[in-house]
C-alpha cells in the first residue's frame, strides 16, 4: 500500500512537470506562430492563475484568503515574493522563450539549484568541498556547451536569451528560498495565490492584458487556455497534491521531467536538432544538477 501511495505521488508530480514543458510548449508556438508577446502572456497568465488559486483556497480548503495582510511584515513578503518570485520568473522565462526557444529556456532555469547552493554557502559561510566544486563547474560548462554548440567564440543564440535566461534561474532560486516563513504560516496555494495576483498587477501595468498583440483565432485561444489554466493554476495544484505523498525534494528531482520533455516535444514540435557537444551539454547539466540537489 506505502509503494503505491508513493508512485501515486510520483506520477502526480511527473504530471505536473509535464505540464509546465508543455506551457512552455504552447508559449513559443504563441510567440514564434501567432506573434503573440511574452509581456502579454505573463500579464494573462498570473492575472488568472492568482484568481483561480485564491477560489481554490475559499471553496476547496474554505480557508481566508485575507490572513497574511493582518502584519506588515507578511504583508512586505507577500508584495516581494509576488513581484520578485512571480512576475519576474515568468517575465524571464516566457522573454528567453521568445528570444531562443523553450528547451534552453528550460533548461537554464532547471540550473536554479546552483544558485541556491551558492546563496547558502554564503549565507553559512561554508566553503564547498572539492566534489561539489566539481559539480558546479560541471554545470556551467554544460551551459556553456549548449549555448555555444562547441563554437566558443560565438553564442549559438542571442546574448540577451542567455542572461534573461540565467536571470531566470536567479529568480527560481529567490523564489526557492524567500517564502519559506510565509509558506509554513499560510500555506503554499494562499501565498502562491496572491503571488500570482500581485506579479499579475506589476505586469498589467507594464502591459494590459485587454492591450493584445497576436493573431487572435481558435488555435490561438487554445494554446492560452494551455499556457494559464493547464500549465498554471492546474500544474501548481496537482505538484501541491503530490506533497502530500512523496517529500519535497523527491518532487523536486521529478520537476527534471519538465526540460527533458521541453527537449523531445522541441525535436517533434519545431524540427529542432541538437548537436552532439549540446546533447553533452544537456546530461553535465542534469548529472550536476540532480546530485547537487542532495547536498541542499
């Protein structure tokens, strides 16, 4: 009975990293086919996905939306995590996607535990061992291939898809780390919620949703509906379910789902083909990454 809790747990987590590539999916097809822009699609985005997380919170766990906004401290975090830790990882993401395409967003951000290893050694005050050492240069060569294609003299795409996407990575990390106290006093779906909402506010101002710039057309509404309900509110809430039978951290391992499908999907999808230095690449980032997760 333990076993099959557990690979429920697991299937659940697989299920909603799937859904995250496949967002990631229906975003470049948005951008690269409809001309649709990533400004946009985060403004969308967190503007629904913060209000169906927050009726999630009222009518499934019937719980008050309004508890962290009772002490300032809570309600800085709040504001912080939701333009910091929402707006600017989906602004990030959704822009390098624009820039280049899905699978090297992916699988830059899916390089965030890097950056958190390096944030806690700092704050600790501890001085990696040789091994882990090893494995954060692993990690940065690997990206190093994939951006380059083996051609070190020249970027295979834009600088600006390169920074904005280890930008992105930075802004996972912060998103890792900096609600922690609010996640355990509220619960994630409430923080998440009016995360969603704030980032939601700070990208309609940048740019209104109502303000569109894209083909609009069946197909096109099709792969919005993807991006904000399936790959959003819906993704967000079967990874909470799967905490409920697996730990955090085996969850997090399984998110590894999201830039290796990102990478099948781009073959068959876009015709995208990987060079052999850029498949090396992909596996010194996964290896690294995946072991250096079990250090944090």
């Amino acid at each position: 009975m333990k076993t099959k809790v557990r690979l429920y747990g697991m299937l659940l987590a697989s299920l909603a990293s799937s859904l995250w590539s496949i967002s990631g999916i229906s975003g470049e097809i948005l951008f690269k086919e409809f001309h649709f822009s990533s400004d946009w699609l985060v403004s969308v985005r967190t503007a629904v996905s913060g209000i169906l997380l927050l009726m999630a919170v009222i009518f499934i766990e019937k719980k008050s939306i309004f508890k962290p906004f009772k002490r300032a401290e809570d309600i800085i975090g709040i504001l912080l995590f939701g333009i910091a830790g929402i707006y600017f990882v989906q602004f990030t993401y959704f822009r390098t996607i624009e820039l280049s395409n899905v699978s090297f967003a992916t699988i830059l951000q899916f390089t965030a535990p890097f950056f958190i290893f390096i944030y806690e050694s700092l704050k600790n005050r501890k001085v990696p061992s040789i091994s882990t050492v090893i494995l954060l240069l692993t990690t940065i060569l690997g990206v190093v291939f994939i951006a380059t294609k083996g051609n070190f003299s020249n970027l295979s795409g834009s600088t600006d898809a390169l920074l904005i996407g280890i930008a992105s990575a930075i802004m996972i990390a912060f998103y890792s780390i900096q609600p922690k106290r609010l996640l355990k006093k509220y619960g994630s779906i409430t923080v998440v919620g009016w995360g969603m909402f704030v980032g939601s506010f700070v990208a309609n101002i940048i740019h209104p949703f109502w303000k569109i710039e894209g083909d609009v057309n069946f197909e096109s509404v099709i792969q919005v509906v993807i991006v904000v309900i399936l790959g959003t509110a819906i993704a967000y809430l079967i990874y909470i379910a799967s905490l409920n039978y697996i730990s955090s951290s085996l969850a997090g391992i399984l998110t590894a789902f999201e830039p290796i499908l990102a990478a099948i999907l781009s073959v068959i999808i876009f015709k995208l083909n990987f060079s052999p230095i850029e498949l090396l690449g992909f596996l010194m980032v996964f290896s690294s990454i995946f072991l250096l997760q079990k250090r944090l």
